[in-house]
C-alpha cells in the first residue's frame, strides 16, 4: 500500500466506524472556540494508556451533540508501526489528504485531533503554521511533559493550553462502578459510607486505569506491566537513546516497588554494583527524570530542598496510579499503606498542576531535638509558604502512630503560621486539637471526594 493511501484509509476508517461511546473524564477543557486562525491549540499530556485519545472522542462527541458534522473533523493517532520511519511531511500529508477528501472542511473550518503527535518530527513548527493559516481548532496529546513543554516554549509561546490528565480519580472511579457520585459535602449515611469504603478498597487495588478494571486481578497486573514496559520501550529507550533497556526496566521496577518510600540514587546504584549490573549514578538520575517525564512516576523532595539541583536524589517517588505501585510490588507484601499514599499524593498531583517546581513536597524539621517528617506540603518552595499540611496514615489505633503524626503536623503548622492540617485515614473521623491549632482525620474515601 501506497504511504498516501494509507493516510487516506486511516482518516476514511476512522469516519466510516465512528466515534466510539466513552465515560467521560471530569477534565474541563472549556468551551470549543469556533475555527479560524490563531487559535489557541489545546493540548493534553499523561501516561499512556491513561485516557488521552477517549478524552478527544468524548471531545469530538460533543462537538456532534452540538451540530458540528463529522466530516468537518480530522482524527489521526501517529502511534501506527505502519506509518515509521517518521518523516516531518507526515503532517503535511495528513492535513493535505484530509482537505482532498473534504474539501468543505477547509473554507467552513476544521476541528484538528492529533494523538501521541510528539512522535513525529518538527511538529511544533508545522502546528505553528496550521494555527497562522489555517480556519481550524487544534488538539493535540502527547505522553511526555518535557518534549511537549519545550516545543511550546519554542514555538507557542502564548498560544497553547496544556492540561494534564491522568489515570481515574477516586471520584471519577466511583462514578464509573455506580453511575453517579455524591457530592463532597453531602451528608453520609452509615450506608452510604460503607459503600464509598468498600470502593477505596476496590480503587486502591485496581486504580484507574479503565482497560484493566474489567480484568481479573491477575490480567490486571499483566496488562499495567505491559503498559509500563512499553512506555519504557517507546518514550525512555527510544527517546532518549539508552543504551541498556534491561537496566531502564530493572530501575523502573525498583522505583515502583518504592512508591510512597524514599528513593536514594546512591543506595540503588550500590545495590545494582553488588548484582554485577554495570551502572552509574548519573545514569540513574537521568533514569529517574525520563519515568517522569513519561508520567510514569513522580518524585517529591524536601521542601527546603525542592529547587536544588540534586533535589531527586534522595526523594520520595509515587506511581502514576496505586495499581501501578502493586503490579511491581512483591507478591506477599502488606502495602495498603503504600498504595493509600499513592493515591493521596495522585489527588494532590491533580490539585495543584506542576506550574512551578515545588508545588507538592515533603517535609522534614526538627523542633527541641526531635526530627519530624510530614508526607505532603501542598504551597510554594520558592516562596517558602505552605498552604495545607497533610499526613496519611491508615490505622491511627496505636498511640505512638498517633502520637507521632500529631506531634509532626503540630510542629510544622508553628513553622508555617497554620492553624490546622489533615491526617487522611482509612476510616478516622476526627477533629483533634494540639498546641498550635487543630488537626482533622478524614477518611480517605471523603478526603479523595473533596
């Protein structure tokens, strides 16, 4: 098959078989802007297989609800072994054969959806001319934050919004099992919250990623490692050029197994010198930033240490999603713990977007030769403010947990100025003063809601 002809089997398949039902996402993308030029292009980044291409279709089915005929829409997924060697024409093609089959499209104005377009060569520059001449609206996804935000930079500066979107929320988890949820300041009935319990249970264990919830708990597990390995394969090793694949997935797995802990570069460089795994610490930190990157995992680093250049190398990490922690978690481990915390921080990480580095941190002070540690600082590092305090613990029963995580949050609201701070539990409901203010235990369930 002709390289032409199969760009116009792609647009024509996708117009004969329709857009595909969705359950739709909570991301808000605003209202569609009508087409003409110098519009701004929206963008959608986050991991594969997180929701990004059904995100556009739910866009392209409201734009149908609204009047808009499909043929005046143009979807094109790059991610197609048929399509490689990438050539920069690739773009000029898509566009050029689409306007051939719907010549309407170009003087009324088309809708333009690129998915996984970071794939092919100098695309910025080509999106830059579409928006300067074309009467189009322009989406586009990709599944790395660094290539997107650098090519915006260069070419769209001013003339993009870029929103990220993840694996489901715990809201939008519930909402998929049941077909509604309740409002975050609803009252609950004892029913009510032993049902939205039994789906944290149900969330912490199979996570948001939608393809693998209609698995069993063993295929589950098989596709997340598969989808893992692939982003590995395909935006770490390919990307980047990496010369040894076996040492990127050996350091993925150990980074997931770690989310929820402290990660120390040093620690697994030695580890991997002891099993005769050649590696070095640069190697490892470079690792660690293209996981990121692939929103594969985040590190969060001391507060007063977030803006340092080094600020990874002895971080926490998180997996993008709780399942994700436990695909790569030993088989006997006891890690709702970890996974609670996962999911806490992803809540987080969807609340303040990274607009600036130091938005989510952890936190470490002494006060009267005690050493405090606090899971999450939600504020600003550069500025040195924080803005809410929250500690994860899933069972407060013992006094010395109780006692400590108390005494952690007391002793950061006095550095901050604060007068409360939240403990997320997994079933404490509580408000418990201290010397500087009060603390409030919440139930995840109702901590994820809000």
């Amino acid at each position: 098959m002709a390289f032409s002809d199969l760009v116009a089997q792609k647009i024509k398949d996708f117009e004969q078989q329709g857009i595909p039902q969705v359950f739709e996402r909570d991301l808000d993308l605003g209202n569609p802007q009508e087409p003409k030029r110098d519009n701004i292009v929206y963008v959608i980044v986050g991991a594969r297989r997180c929701g990004k291409t059904y995100r556009l279709y739910q866009e392209m089915r409201r734009l149908l609800s609204q009047g808009v005929e499909l043929n005046r829409m143009l979807y094109f997924n790059f991610e197609d072994e048929r399509l490689r060697p990438y050539e920069p024409s690739l773009l000029a093609d898509v566009l050029d054969t689409f306007y051939a089959l719907y010549p309407a499209a170009r003087g009324e104005g088309a809708y333009i959806f690129f998915d996984e377009i970071q794939e092919i060569p100098e695309w910025g520059a080509f999106l830059r001319r579409v928006v300067d001449t074309e009467k189009a609206t322009v989406y586009v996804t990709g599944s790395s934050s660094k290539m997107l935000s650098s090519e915006l930079k260069s070419e769209f500066r001013g003339r993009s919004l870029v929103r990220e979107l993840f694996p489901l929320s715990f809201s939008e988890y519930v909402r998929y099992k049941t077909g509604s949820v309740p409002e975050s300041d609803a009252l609950f009935s004892s029913s009510d919250a032993a049902l939205l319990r039994h789906h944290l249970v149900g969330y912490l264990e199979r996570g948001g990623f939608i393809a693998t919830l209609e698995q069993t708990p063993a295929d589950a597990i098989q596709l997340l490692q598969e989808y893992a390995s692939r982003t590995v394969a395909m935006d770490v090793v390919e990307r980047y050029d990496v010369k040894n694949p076996r040492l990127a997935s050996l350091f993925l797995a150990r980074c997931m197994a770690s989310s929820g802990r402290e990660l120390s570069v040093n620690k697994v460089y030695n580890e991997f010198k002891s099993r005769q795994i050649p590696v070095s610490r640069n190697t490892l930190s470079d690792l660690l930033e293209y996981y990121e990157d692939a929103y594969l995992l985040f590190s969060v680093p001391e507060f007063t240490r977030s803006l340092a250049n080094n600020a990874r190398s002895a971080s926490k990490v998180y997996a993008v999603d709780p399942a994700m922690f436990g695909a790569f978690s030993p088989a006997s481990a006891s890690d709702q713990g970890q996974r609670l915390e996962t999911a806490v921080f992803n809540a987080l990480r969807r609340r303040t977007p990274a607009v600036r580095s130091g938005s989510v941190c952890r936190l470490l002070i002494k006060e009267k030769n005690k050493s405090h540690e606090v899971d999450f600082v939600a504020g600003d590092a550069l500025l040195m403010q924080a803005y809410g305090l929250i500690q994860v613990s899933t069972d407060m029963a013992s006094e010395k947990t109780r006692e400590r995580e108390i005494a952690a949050l007391d002793a950061s609201m006095a550095q901050f100025d604060l007068g409360e701070s939240t403990i997320v539990t997994m079933d404490e409901q509580a408000d418990i003063p201290c010397e500087r203010g009060v603390v409030h235990a919440v139930p995840a369930w109702k901590w994820l809601l809000s």
